[in-house]
C-alpha cells in the first residue's frame, strides 16, 4: 500500500531530532531578548545556525538583523563565523554577507590567516563575486602563511576558482614552496612565454 509509505514519509519528516527542535527553540530565546546579546553571542548561534544546518529562514534572518545591528561592535573572528555560518545554510542576501567582510578588512592587521580562509570560503559558497574583497583577504592570508593550515588555504583557492576570480600566483607559489616543499619556477603566464 503506497498510501502508508507516503504518511510514514511524512511522519518522518515532521519528527526532526530533538537536537534541532532544541535549537530552533533556543534561536527563539535569544531573539526574545536580543537586548541582553553580546556581538559573541549572536556570532556563536549564527555560527550554530550554520553548524546545524537550521533552515528556518525567518531565525536566520532575525540572527542576521541582530548582527547587522551589531555590526560595528564585531570583531573578525565573530565576523568569519557569522559569515561561514550563513553559507552554511545559504544564506541568500550577498549584500548583507559582502557588508560584514567589507566591515572586517577595514581592519586588516586584526584578520588571521583562518579568520580570512573562512571568510574566502563563504564568498566562494555563497557565489559572491566581489573582488576587492577577494584580494584584500588573500592578501592577509598570504601575508599570515605561515599560520595557515593547508585545509584554510585549499578552501580559499577553491573560493577564487568557483567565483571565477583567479588567485594571486605568490598564493599558490608560496604554499607550494613553504608547505610542500616544492620548487617554484615561475607562473603558467612565464612558463608559457618561455615555450615560444
């Protein structure tokens, strides 16, 4: 009987793991009492938003509202885990999630190699061409090297490649170079041109 497929499907899909209906309630409390919210706390449940997948747009919109508010009191740790958060879930506002950034590398010295990483990788996911904010943030993470894990550094050249926006060749050349030991002899541009 395809009848009772059909409402055990559907029972299914109505009973979510408590975990979420947890959260979701939480989201709810927090909105609630915004007033009492700290930029760390809307950074954290915009950041378990994201981690859980919550799909709730009218939460995630209110999360997002709060924090735009917040916005000038934010730092870019909280910045990099609200916007990695939001592409999580897909977030579908890019103006808002390219204000946030934009907020962040107003203060470059104050963004780490990861905190740009992620910020790079939400770009990427959201399909948020903005290339300003492309090199300004793979400048910090070239600059910070050192630092970054190469997870960090293969999210952000994947973030260039799906916006279609090229990375810096020093980027790719330093990361070849420094944490793969490799030999760098010079870019595809300078390769090619000593072929003709």
């Amino acid at each position: 009987d395809r009848g009772g497929d059909a409402d055990n499907a559907s029972e299914n899909a109505i009973n979510l793991p408590p975990y979420v209906k947890c959260a979701d309630e939480y989201i709810r409390f927090l909105i609630t009492n915004q007033a009492q919210l700290t930029p760390k706390h809307v950074c954290q449940a915009i950041w378990a938003i994201g981690r859980l997948r919550l799909s709730d747009y009218f939460l995630v919109q209110k999360m997002v509202d709060i924090a735009s508010h917040l916005c000038h009191k934010l730092n870019a740790r909280e910045i990099a885990n609200i916007v990695w958060g939001l592409s999580k879930v897909d977030y579908d506002k890019p103006e808002v999630v390219s204000e946030f950034i934009y907020h962040a590398i107003a203060t470059p010295k104050d963004i780490t190699a990861q905190e740009a990483a992620n910020m790079l990788f939400a770009l990427g996911k959201l399909q948020i061409h903005e290339k300003e904010a492309f090199e300004s943030l793979s400048s910090i993470l070239r600059n910070q090297l050192h630092e970054a894990t190469s997870q960090a550094i293969a999210n952000a050249l994947w973030a260039h490649e799906v916006v279609g926006i090229e990375p810096p060749p020093e980027l790719l050349s330093t990361w070849a170079q420094d944490r793969l030991g490799m030999l760098v002899l010079g870019t595809v541009a300078d390769l090619n041109n000593d072929n003709r």
